[in-house]
C-alpha cells in the first residue's frame, strides 16, 4: 500500500525527522490562502497521486505569483495525472501539497527497504550534486552505496558512519546524520514499511537537514495489526491493487471487468479469473473470503465489490472448507440487501454445508440463480452481462 507524500511526511514528522514547511489542500481557493499563511513569495505545489516523475507530467511546479497559483490548482484539482509510473488513465489529483522552497547547499537520496532475497534490511545512498530527480540512474551504479543489517544484530554505529562517509556528509551534523538514519530504521520495523525512500533529502547553509520528498510504502500483510495505517488508504489511487481490510479474513482485489466475484481461496481466484476471461468475460473486483472472516464482515465489503454500479453481475463462487458455505451465503445475503441494485447474482457453492448455503440462496430469490456446474455458473454470468 502505497501513502501520499504528505502522509509519508507526517510519518517522518512523527519521528522527529524535519520535513519541509507546507499546507495540505483540496481547492484552489484553499491553495491560494494557504501560500499566503507560509509566507514569502514562491511555493512549490505538489500534486498528490500515487505515482513518481510527477513533475514531468506537469505535476510539480514552483510558483511565484498568487493568480498563478489559482489557475494552476484549478488545472489539476479534479484532473486525473498521467506519468511514466501510474495507469494509462492516470489518477485522479484531489488534493495538494504547497511548500516553502528550501535553499540546499547539498542534496542527498536515502532509502531503506527489506531485501526479499535474505531477509536483510538495506540502506541505499547517494549525493544528487549532478543529477536531478529519481537519485541516480542505472547507468551510473558506482554512485550508489549500499549498506545492509542484519535484522537480528540491527543497526549498528559503524554503519551509520559508513553511510556518513560515503555520502561526504560534514562532520559538524554526523550526529543529526544518524538520529534520522535510525529514526528510519526503527519506522521501518515499528510500521511493518517495505519502503521508505527520502528522495530529496537536503542541507541548508546552516547544516540543517530537511525532508523535500518522500515516500513510503507499506507491506499489505500488516494492514490488520497497523490500524492507524490501513486508515491512509486511498481507493482512488490504486485500482489493480490487492486491498486488505481491518479483517484478517478479507482480501479485495481491483481489476477493471464488469463481473464482480466472491471466492475463497487464491487459487480459486485465479481459476475463476481464468476461467471468465477464456469465455469471453472480463472480472471486476474480487472478495477472496479466507479464514476468520464474518458474515458481517462480508456483507460489509459488498460496497467494494459493487464498486458504484461498476459491477453489472457477481459471480459467487466458493468451495467450502475451513469457510463453511452457510457463513458466506449470510453475508452474501446481507450485502445484497444493502448495496445490490438489480444486479444477477449466480451462485456456484460445494463442500461443508453447501446444501443449507443453497437453501438460503433459494429462500431469498430476487434474482440470485444458484447452480452446481462451475462452466454452467461462468457462462450464466457472462450472459447476463452481455444482455
């Protein structure tokens, strides 16, 4: 899961790492009288999308006149950006961040992750005294330093001077310098992050160390033990993405389709998704029910899955097992009464306690089409949607 920058910063700003001085807002008006409360005369507005290279695309500009500032909010606030790194659609702006430009006399790229490989935790650096944007390119891999902990050691004073060292940071703020490196290192662990990359990450003329830009990433997996963060998320942004919910027994999956689908199980997703697409049909968003979830629970996530009208037929289709069959039909049930707008609902259940699933399905009616054969129940959803 992905945050906006400014989330990314108050993270930042939570653990006591400075971050530039700026105003979050969601209208033009608001961007204008936000400008005039931090003061000077240039700011710099930042669209907020989950995306990088946002100021190729026009996304990020410094501004140095008030009706300058109104005409450029009007023409991204409600807009959707497009850049090198989102969806060919691109992502809708609403909101934005107005900074003060900060004076670097040195920049710095910083970043922290978990290398997938070994478990390791690794520290990226670099100087950005000759190339602008994104840290350093591939083409110049001698300028990257790398540093890597083991977990069960954890960061040691050693590699924070390394780091030090390599970046060519002043003597005089080393140990400002690695207060922000183990800020890093302990939000990483603390918030179960998969990334945090300072990618403009300055020094003034007075050795004070700022945060320009950042972002952070959050691993998916922790979303149910990190409420305070599966709060941050943003639907908006990130279709094609698996979302968790607060329940551990809850996966929601984005796809594009029209055909809305509750499954159990990711293999069975990925065979009811194959499936649909072989016949001819396109899926739209999937509920994956899986261990511990409720029919509450389940009833809840139907307004994921009717994505507003998106979803023009739902195919259920579950094999119960550790998930009885009954428990789905309930929330399946519920969710239908609460957000279902005439929409076909064809039922596909086998395993504990199917035939009970199907009686209730049969006593409900209202359109809800329950049937044994796997092909039979594709081919009825993708005729429904045809119609």
């Amino acid at each position: 899961m992905n945050l906006h920058e400014f989330q990314a910063k108050q993270l930042l700003r939570e653990v006591g790492i400075s971050v530039a001085q700026g105003e979050l807002v969601d209208s033009p008006l608001a961007a204008v009288e936000a400008a005039r409360q931090l003061g000077g005369n240039q700011w710099i507005v930042k669209a907020q999308v989950h995306a990088g290279e946002r100021a190729s695309a026009g996304g990020i500009r410094r501004i140095d006149d008030l009706d300058q500032l109104l005409i450029f909010s009007q023409s991204l606030l409600g807009k959707r950006l497009i850049t090198p790194q989102n969806a060919p659609e691109g992502q809708p702006v609403s909101q934005l961040l107005i900074e003060v430009p900060f004076v670097a006399v040195h920049e710095y790229f910083l970043s922290v992750t978990t290398a997938p490989h070994n478990g390791k935790i690794i520290f990226l650096a670099a100087a950005l005294g000759m190339t602008q944007g994104l840290a350093l390119s591939n083409q110049q891999p001698e300028n990257y330093h790398c540093v890597e902990i083991e977990p069960v050691a954890g960061l040691q004073a050693f590699q924070c001077r390394q780091l030090a060292l390599k970046l060519g940071i002043n003597k005089a703020i080393w140990l400002d310098f690695f207060k922000i490196v183990k800020s890093l290192y302990k939000l990483l662990i603390d918030r179960d992050l998969l990334l945090i990359e300072l990618n403009s990450f300055a020094e003034d003329s007075d050795g004070k160390l700022v945060v320009l830009g950042a972002k952070i990433c959050v691993d998916d997996n922790a979303l149910p033990r990190q409420a305070k963060l599966a709060e941050l998320m943003d639907l908006s942004q990130d279709r094609f993405h698996l979302h968790h919910t607060s329940s551990p027994g809850l996966e929601l999956i984005c796809l594009e389709g029209n055909i809305g689908c509750v499954v159990n199980g990711t293999g069975l997703a990925l065979a009811t998704l194959d499936m649909v697409q072989l016949k001819g049909g396109s899926i739209g968003n999937i509920v994956d029910v899986g261990e511990g979830a409720s029919a509450t629970e389940l009833a809840a996530a139907f307004g994921f899955l009717w994505d507003g009208g998106h979803c023009e037929a739902i195919l259920v289709n579950i094999i119960g097992g550790i998930v009885q069959c009954d428990t789905v039909a309930t929330g399946v049930i519920d969710g239908l009464k609460k957000y279902n707008e005439n929409c076909q609902v064809i039922v596909r259940m086998e395993g504990t306690k199917a035939d009970e699933a199907r009686e209730q399905f049969i006593q409900y009616g209202y359109g809800v089409q329950v049937v044994e054969d796997f092909d039979v129940a594709v081919m009825m959803a993708i005729s429904s949607v045809a119609e």
